[in-house]
C-alpha cells in the first residue's frame, strides 16, 4: 500500500455526509470520507503529494518502528503534554485566548491556568506589545533571543491563507494592524478582497495584499493588487519572479 491513490477506484462516485456536511446533506466524496475516516484513526499516513494530489501509505510502512513503539509506551496525559509543547514551538507568539489553544479541547479557564502555571515555573514569559489589548508570552527560550535580535524579514514574500503566521488572525491584528481573512468559504457576492488572497510582507511588517488567478492555458498571471501595493519596484520584481516560478509568460495587474 505504498500508494493508496490507485485504490479510488474501489469506490464508488456517491456523495455521503462528512466531518464537515450538514447532517442533512451529504457533499462529501466517499474516496475522501473513508480516507479521513483511516486517517484520523491512525491507519494510514500521506506519503507525499503530486500537485494537489496526496498519496497514501500504511502507517506501519512509514512510521519508523521506533517511533510507533514509543507511541505505544507513553501514556494518554504524556502525549497531550508533547502536543501542546509542539503547539508552543509552532505559534512561538502564545494567546491564552486561542480557541485552539495546544490543539487540544481546553476551556477557557483551563487554557488560562496552564498558562499561568507555565508563567509561574519560569517556562513562560510575557510579551507586551504596544497597542495590544491581549497579552502574549513566549518560551523562556525565544526571549533572549526576541530581545537582541532586530526583527527583518529582508525580502517580499506572498502568504498563502494557510501560512503559519496567519494562523491567528487576532495575532495578525495585534502585530502588523492587518485585518485578515481567508474569503474561500465567504459567499462571492460578500467577498471584499477575493478567495485567495495573500498578504504582502515586505521586511517586517504586512503592506497589502493580492488575489493572484493564474490562467495556465494563456500562460498568464492574473492579479488583483490593493492597496497600491503591486505598484512599489519590490513587490513588482517578486510578482515578476511569483509568475516565472509558475510558468507564467506574462501579468496582468489590476488595482482595487
């Protein structure tokens, strides 16, 4: 089972009701329901991608035994205390207040006693940023460094909507000022910006945003700038580079 993309086959083209359905109405792919399903139950694991395709492989075939067999060891308690330490590592800025707080189902008051705690033992330390209205806090570990290092970024970079540093939009708020949202599952006609847009970073700090379209038979980059920001020489020369590393021959800008 190397690569379980072969297997669709075995399914049939039917609509049934998954994680993310009305109970009452059924969209969701049975290939793509029953490999959730194997998924989530630990069975199968992504072996890699072909475009937007993912493949599948057994879990016992790509997980290094070692590691399964530690898994195996460490109690239930052990393997929420891991997660939300890797939880901590990933987001490195910490809300108490995240809904998502460890990845895990905490309640509001639990998410602000582990915190505390963690505070309290010297494994947290709090962040004040001016304007903000939450606190933050990060590893005991980051904040030397978060302390000497001038934060630079040095270069323009077009964030997808699912790019770690958007992941709290309350967090982008506080940071860069930026009101950010991912359009995809907003009605067209509600729509402000579009389904797809991405945030400018250029250095440090957030300066706008654009909603690229690629038009692959015609070879052409569409892009929709706001905020004049497709306009600055920087930006332009990423667009440049953006649609060479897609196959683009041209672009076409257009500003909101």
């Amino acid at each position: 089972m190397k690569d379980q993309s072969h297997r669709k086959r075995f399914f049939s083209d039917r609509k049934v009701v998954g994680g993310w359905d009305h109970p009452t109405k059924a969209t969701t792919k049975e290939t793509t329901h029953a490999l959730r399903i194997l998924f989530e139950c630990g069975e199968i694991q992504v072996s890699g991608r072909t475009g937007s395709t993912r493949h599948f492989a057994l879990t016992e075939e790509q997980i290094p035994a070692a590691v399964q067999e530690e898994a195996k060891r460490i109690s239930s308690n052990e393997a929420d205390r891991l997660l939300l330490e890797k939880y901590m590592r990933a987001y490195r800025l910490i809300d108490p207040r995240d809904a998502r707080f460890g990845w895990q189902k905490f309640s509001a008051a639990k998410r602000k006693q582990i915190v505390h705690d963690k505070w309290k033992n010297h494994e947290l330390v709090k962040v004040v940023i001016e304007g903000a209205s939450r606190d933050y806090y990060v590893l005991e570990e980051d904040a030397e460094e978060l302390a000497h290092t001038k934060l630079t970024n040095e270069r323009v970079m077009f964030l997808p909507p699912l790019d770690p540093l958007l992941w709290s939009r309350s967090r982008v708020e506080d940071l860069f000022g930026m009101t950010y949202r991912w359009e995809i599952y907003v009605p067209k006609a509600k729509r402000r910006y579009g389904p797809y847009t991405m945030p400018v970073l250029v250095d440090d700090q957030l300066i706008g945003r654009i909603d690229p379209w690629l038009d692959r038979e015609k070879q052409v980059l569409h892009v929709q700038s706001f905020e004049g920001v497709a306009q600055q020489p920087r930006v332009a020369m990423a667009l440049r580079a953006f649609a060479e590393r897609l196959g683009a021959q041209d672009i076409h800008v257009r500003e909101s």
